[in-house]
C-alpha cells in the first residue's frame, strides 16, 4: 500500500478508471432500483411566465462562452 502511495502519478488513469466505473454502476443502480418519479418543481416555479423570445440570451451565452474558449 505504501509502494502505491509512492507512486500515485504512475496510477493515476488505474484510479480514474475504478471511479468512473463505480459511477457508472451506482448510476445504473440508481436509475434501475427505485421506479418512482421525482418532480424537482415548486410552488413558485408556476407563478413565473414563459416567454419564448428569452431564448435568445441563452443562445447568446453560449457563443460567447464557445467565443472565450476558442480564444483564450
């Protein structure tokens, strides 16, 4: 165990791979036990209005942050 302390650099990518594995699997998990529906909703979230045009700003963010990443 210490040897694999020592040398953690080495085994980096071994890790990454035994956790993402792990996610994977309590994600399959997760998604196949429990059949019941959630609904992530409150009471507040009906008072607030639809408007189709505010797209348009979300659309406008995400250029812009794809314009900073290709730049910077």
């Amino acid at each position: 165990m210490i040897n694999f302390l020592k040398n953690k650099d080495r085994y980096k990518y071994v890790l990454l791979t035994i956790v993402l594995i792990m996610l994977k699997v309590s994600y399959l998990l997760i998604n196949t036990l429990d059949m019941r529906e959630h609904h992530l909703m409150s009471h507040l979230d009906n008072y607030i209005p639809f408007i189709s045009w505010m797209v348009i700003p979300y659309i406008l963010w995400y250029l812009y942050i794809w314009g900073f990443y290709y730049i910077y």
